[in-house]
C-alpha cells in the first residue's frame, strides 16, 4: 500500500468518525425528531466511496500516469451521479425521512467534496514539487 493511500484512508476514516460521531450526537440529542435510522449510513458511504476512489486513482497512477487527471474527473462524476441515485432511491423508499435524509447527506457529500478536492490538489503539489527537484538535479549532474 503507497504512503498516499494509506495517508487518505486513514485521514477519511477520521473524517467519517469525527464528522459522523458529532453529526449523530447533535441529530440525537439536539434534534433528536429528526435522526433518522439510516444516519450511520451515510458516513459509511462515504467511506467506502474513498476506498474506491484512492484506489482507482491509485490504479490510474500506475498504469497510466498521463491520464491521471482524467480518470480523476471521471471518478468524481460517477461519485456524483453515484450519490443522487442513492439519495432519490432512499428518498422514494423512505419518504417519511426524505428531507432529514437529504440535508444530512447533502452536508456530508459537501464535506467529503472539499476533504477530497484539498487532499488531492496537495498530492498533485507534492508531484510537482518532486519532479521539479529530479529535474533540477538531473541538470546539475
């Protein structure tokens, strides 16, 4: 497993049990007529989204690192088009939960979108700061 991945599971599953541990407690006691059964679903999904997600970036860095980008977006788009059929799927089925369902999902696909955007734009830094030191010491040698 690269440094990378291991770095992004770990940093998700974090961000899943933080955000879904605080999310549940303040549903719960808070607003406790607007927790639904469903709510540790969500961070669950999520998760495993991740695992998904780093691991077919993973795969796409290796085997074709030129395309990078692309498979990137492409796997974000599935990941969108992923979570509305799920969310219209729950909703349909549990109507009496629908809205609490939405925003709570709505919210956590929020956070999951700027933990990932960030986590990979300073990975894509991180590669360009290294081929610049490979190419800086290749022109010195």
């Amino acid at each position: 497993m690269s440094k990378t991945k291991r770095n992004y599971l770990w940093q998700m599953a974090f961000l899943m049990l933080v955000g879904g541990g605080i999310g549940g407690w303040g549903y719960f006691n808070l607003c406790p007529h607007h927790y639904f059964n469903g709510y540790p679903l969500i961070p669950a999904y999520f998760f495993l989204l991740g695992v998904c997600m780093i691991n077919l970036v993973e795969w796409g860095r290796r085997t074709m690192p030129d395309k990078l980008l692309q498979i990137y977006m492409l796997v974000r788009t599935i990941r969108m088009l992923a979570s509305f059929i799920l969310m219209l799927v729950y909703c349909v089925a549990v109507r009496t939960e629908a809205v609490a369902f939405m925003l709570t999902f709505i919210a956590f696909y929020l956070i999951y979108l700027t933990y990932d955007s960030w986590f990979f734009c300073m990975f894509e830094g991180n590669q360009k700061k290294k081929k610049e030191k490979k190419k800086q010491h290749e022109t010195n040698i």
